[in-house]
C-alpha cells in the first residue's frame, strides 16, 4: 500500500465507526487525491474539508463514539475553519436534520442555516433524512 492508501484506510476505520453507512478507503482516498481536499487528523477522528476559490466545505467530520462528548469535534472545526480561511471566504457543510449533538456542535462555532436538501441521506432502513446546509463566513476566531 501506499501512504495515500494507508492514510485513507485509518480514516476508513475511524468513519466506520462513528457513522452507519460509512465511506470506505477507496472513496477516502480518491478525495485526498482531489486538489483542494485535507485532512485534519486525531487517533480518534478527524475532519476531511475541500477548498476551492474563495469557498471551503467541510465532506465529513468523523469522532469514535468513545471518544466523543470531549471536545475533539469542536477542536477539529475549529482547526479546519483555521485552515480553510486561508483562502476561502466561507464555509459550508450538510448535517442531517435529526442530528441533533452535531447540530449543536456547528451552532457554537458560528454556523447558521443556508438551505435545505430534502431526502439527502440514505438511512439504512431505506428512509431518507433532509440535509441542512449550514455556513460560516471567514475568517473568524473559532471557539
């Protein structure tokens, strides 16, 4: 394996844990290859952003369920945000509508409505979840 491939595979093992229907090495390593797309890491999470132009987009921000409720959510966005506002002027994410503790979480950083997707997310009962698009404007001091 590749470094590329290895780095992806651990981000693959982190993202299977913290979501249902999770990305697998393959998906994370063809968006690391992306021009734009990094990587923010923890042993027990990290956040994956793109940055395009004057806009930046946070593509998954995963913490193992031991791990969570300790602030590390909350340090990676923060840390991305830092590292998007390098060169773009805002920052964008979809967030389920029920998930009520990432909603939270994006809510203290600043982030504030912008849209909706309805029926964004597959569940794995087959249902469909609405997404929310969510915004920050940079640069700003993230908590």
């Amino acid at each position: 394996m590749n470094r590329q491939a290895d780095r992806a595979a651990r981000l693959a093992d982190v993202h299977a844990e913290a979501f249902p229907a999770p990305w697998d090495a393959a998906a994370l390593e063809a968006l690391l290859d992306q021009d734009g797309v990094f990587a923010l890491e923890d042993p027990d999470g990290f956040i994956l952003l793109r940055a395009v132009a004057d806009e930046a987009e946070i593509l998954t921000l995963a913490v193992r369920p031991a791990a969570r409720r300790r602030g590390l959510g909350a340090r990676l966005v923060s840390e991305g945000g830092t590292a998007a506002a390098r060169g773009a002027a805002r920052l964008f994410l979809e967030v389920a509508d029920d998930n009520a503790a990432a909603l939270a979480l994006y809510a203290r950083a600043g982030f504030v409505g912008a849209g909706r997707r309805p029926g964004y997310y597959a569940r794995p009962d087959g249902g469909r979840q609405d997404a929310l698009i969510l915004a920050l404007n940079l640069p700003v001091t993230l908590p």
